[in-house]
C-alpha cells in the first residue's frame, strides 16, 4: 500500500472514530519513531550488559514524572534511539520497582512489551503513543514503590554463585523448595554460562505451575522473555533475577506449594499419549471443553482435557475452548478478575509455543483449562448467553468499513452487549477484524488510562490469531466490546498532555 493510501486509510478510519481533529501535532513523530528491523534483531553478538545504557536509565529514574515525556521526546529528537529508550525504561522498572506482589505498581514493567507490540504494529504517526504512556505509568509506579519502602534490586552476592556445572540443578532444587536468595544466585550463574533458550527453559516451567496473583507469574516470565527479544539478551540478568523474585512470592502464605491445579497436573501430563501435539482440529470437541469448564472443578477441567488429547483432538482445539472460557468470564462480569483470565491464558499459550520441553507444554496447556474454573470460582459469573451462542443478527443494518466499526465503538458507551452484537453481525456480513482492531488500538492509545488496557488489547489480538478455528474468530473479536473503550470515552489527560508536549518540542 503506498504511503498516501496508508494515510487516507488513517484519515477514514481517525475520522469514523471521532479522533481526527486531535491527531495533527502527531505526523511530527514521523522522523523520530521507528524501530528499524535490524534493531528489532537480536545480534549474536550481543550477550554482554552495555555500560552505555546506565545512563538512559539514570535519566528515567531521575527526571521529574511532570517532565518525563517531554524528555523522552527531547532526547528522541537528539538522537537515542527507540530501542535503548525501551531498553532503559524497562530496565529502570526492573531495578525500582519490586515484583511482590507480582501486580499492582508491578505492571509499569510488565506492561511494557505490550505497550511496544502495540505500537509498532501502528500507524507510523501513533507508535510512540504508548512508550510516552509507558514512561509516565513507570513514574507513577515508581512513586508509589518508594511510599512503601523504596524497594530497589540489590547487588548480586558472587561468593554465592554455583559452579557453572551445576547452575542448572542448583536452580532447579532451589525452586522447588521456594529458596529465593538460592535461586537469585542460581539464575545469575546459569544466565552467564548458558544461551537464551537454555536458561530459560527451566523458568518457563516455575513460570506455569502457580496461578497465585492471578495468573501475573506466567505473565511476568512470558513479558520478560519478549521484551528481552526487543532490547538484546544482554540485559538479561537483573531481568531475570527479579523474574525469579516474583515467581517465588508466597503472598504471605506460610505454605510453600502452589496455587491451582498444578500438582493434580502433572500426574494429568503422563497419561497423555506420546503424539499428542498432532490430532483433529475439532470445533465440537471444543465446545464439549467448554461446557465442563463452565461447571467443573480445576482438577476435572484438566482431566476433560486429557481424555480429548487421548481422543485424537489437536491441541488447538483445546486452547480455543480456554480462551472462549476467559472472553466469556468477561462478557458475563467485565473487570480485573475476568480480564486476567485472557491475560494469563494468552501468557500459558504464549509460554506452550515458546518452550521446547515436552512435559512443560503439555503443563502449560493443562494448566490453562485449569485456570479457567479458579477465575470463574472468584468471578462467579451469572447465567447469561454463553459465548459460543452469540448472535450473529444477520439482519441488523450496519453501514459498510469505516462507518460500521465507528458504530460499533460509539455502542459501546451505551450498552457493550449490543456491541458484541453489531461486531458479530458485521465479521458474519464479510467485515475486517483487522479494521476492529486497528480501531480498538487507537481508543487505548487515546482513551486508555490503565496498564490492562495496553495488556488485553496485545494479548487478544494474538489469541485471535491463534485461534485454529475461523468461526470462533469473530467470538472473541465481539466479546471483547465488554472490554476496549468506547468511541465516546474522553481522552486521556496523559495523551492531551503528550499532544501538547509534542507541539512544544517539535516546534
């Protein structure tokens, strides 16, 4: 698409959404936003911390909060670069900001892959929308980090370093009896004698055995591996020594086990047939997994699961129905509790396509149908529609493109499951899901003022493209209007802030 059609397209679709006189101030972004794709890259050679980002986090940590996002466009205009500036913030949350509870004022870290996620799959005139929003959520959590207690990431203590023979092992014991200073040390010397994959593989299984803080742990790890995609594995470290920190966080609990179906789980993950990653994509088995979570217990949800992996069933089929479980926990009681049930549902799938551990995928998908009855036993849910029998109104008169999105996010405002409704009619009469989600992304961009909003908008975007069966595509996208805000939601004061901002510097 040539460069003036992208922008009429822009134009249309601002326009439709009621956005299009406030935009203008943003076409200056044109020469300081994008993130090249060699820097997206990580380069072989980039396996050490660089000295020369200190500084950047320095900055971050020392501006004001009522200066941070004119600074970050000064020092934009001067020359940094987006990555070390993400690099920076990130690293800046991960030495301020104390990952227990794993949660709350923790979200300025966790939030920011998705922040980025969604901005460099913008219009080039709104990528950096979200990394100034990010910049003033870290200051606002680094605030409130510093009301109690002032927390910050200590020195490593080399002297308690294992052997690089026995990092791994050393790891392993010492989370499995929930040691932390143990597994700090652990992590650090594994990082350091290991690749990327390797030094992982172990967190991405700690990572899915606890739903405690609702789901946040399996959340933190996948965002940290992905953000380490965008800013180079040499910043790994710190990052991961504070990951080891949050999955050990016992909230309190004297006993240390974990939360959820995870140990019934695993005895689940040794009954299932050696092929079981090939089989049948089946919507009808997925509806039947649907129906049990809607009633059983975790362990029995999990066990349903087993049985149609044992069937022949792929899969995908099996996470279609968890994620048709969480957007429908959110159709029928909208709020935190519910959101995190696709939050942390999005990281499991995440984690399943990331590791290349047999037994910790099949975990992860266990664990994910697991989940669903913990969060539906703190939701409890009233008896409404079910996802699955939403109507696809066929009948109901919806303008075409532009117009029919920017109807269906000026609904939301007056009844959200009407505009489950008109989003169901208008993906059955042929309309572009991409056009919803392009138009969802600017309404957080412009009217979001929360961490979740940036982290449901990246995570049910990708379960919509990992769904393996096209009719439950347009569930999810119409399920996901009792969520995104609606067209007639005031902006944000941040990004009227930033808009004006933007306008000074770049004047």
């Amino acid at each position: 698409m040539s460069s003036g059609l992208r922008r009429r397209r822009f134009l249309q679709m601002a326009s439709a959404l009621g956005l299009g006189a406030e935009l203008g101030p943003w076409a200056s972004l044109r020469t300081i936003t994008p993130l090249r794709a060699e820097e997206a890259r990580v380069k072989p050679e980039m396996v050490r911390f660089r000295p020369e980002i200190e500084p950047v986090v320095r900055l971050i940590e020392e501006t004001p909060r009522e200066r941070i996002i004119e600074t970050g466009i000064i020092q934009l205009k001067k020359g940094l670069s987006y990555k070390d500036l993400l690099a920076g913030l990130f690293l800046a949350g991960i030495r301020n900001i104390k990952p227990r509870p794993v949660g709350f004022k923790f979200h300025a870290v966790m939030v920011i892959n998705s922040a980025h996620v969604l901005g460099q799959s913008a219009a080039v005139t709104e990528r950096l929308l979200p990394l100034l929003w990010a910049l003033d959520n870290f200051k606002a959590s680094q605030a409130q980090d510093v009301k109690e207690g002032d927390w910050v990431l200590e020195p490593l203590d080399e002297c308690r370093l294992p052997k690089t023979q026995r990092a791994r092992e050393e790891f392993v014991r010492a989370m499995e009896v929930w040691d932390s200073d143990a597994a700090d040390a652990a992590i650090a010397a594994l990082c350091r004698s290991s690749g990327a994959a390797h030094t992982m593989e172990p967190l991405w299984r700690y990572a899915v055995r606890d739903q405690r803080n609702i789901g946040h742990k399996a959340i933190f790890a996948a965002q940290c591996w992905r953000t380490l995609q965008a800013i180079g594995w040499e910043h790994a470290e710190p990052v991961l020594r504070s990951l080891v920190f949050g999955l050990l966080d016992l909230q309190g609990d004297t006993r240390p086990r974990p939360v959820g179906p995870y140990e019934s789980n695993l005895e689940n993950a040794g009954k299932i047939r050696p092929e079981w990653s090939v089989g049948r994509e089946d919507a009808a088995a997925t509806r039947a997994l649907l129906a049990v979570i809607r009633q059983a217990t975790p362990e029995a949800a999990s066990e349903e699961a087993v049985k149609l992996l044992n069937q022949g069933i792929a899969p995908g089929s099996l996470w279609d129905a968890a994620i048709l479980s969480a957007c429908e926990l959110l159709m029928h009681s909208p709020g935190i509790l519910s959101l995190h049930a696709t939050t942390s549902t999005n990281a499991l799938h995440y984690i399943y396509t990331t590791s290349g551990d047999d037994l910790t995928r099949r975990l992860a998908l266990l664990q994910a149908v697991g989940w669903q009855p913990l969060f539906r036993g703190r939701i409890k849910p009233g008896q409404s529609t079910g996802i699955d029998a939403l109507p696809a109104s066929p009948d109901l008169r919806l303008s075409g493109g532009d117009t029919a999105v920017g109807e269906i996010f000026a609904t939301i405002n007056d009844d959200r499951t009407k505009a489950a409704t008109k989003a169901m009619a208008y993906l059955s009469g042929g309309g572009s899901s991409e056009l919803i989600f392009d138009a969802a992304r600017r309404m957080i961009f412009h009217k979001g003022r929360d961490s979740h909003d940036y982290k449901y908008g990246a995570a049910l975007w990708e379960e919509y493209l990992w769904s393996t069966e096209p009719k439950w595509r347009n569930h999810i996208v119409a399920a996901s209007m009792f969520n995104f805000p609606g067209a007639r939601t005031p902006d944000s004061p941040l990004m009227i802030r930033a808009r004006d901002a933007l306008a000074a510097v770049m004047s």
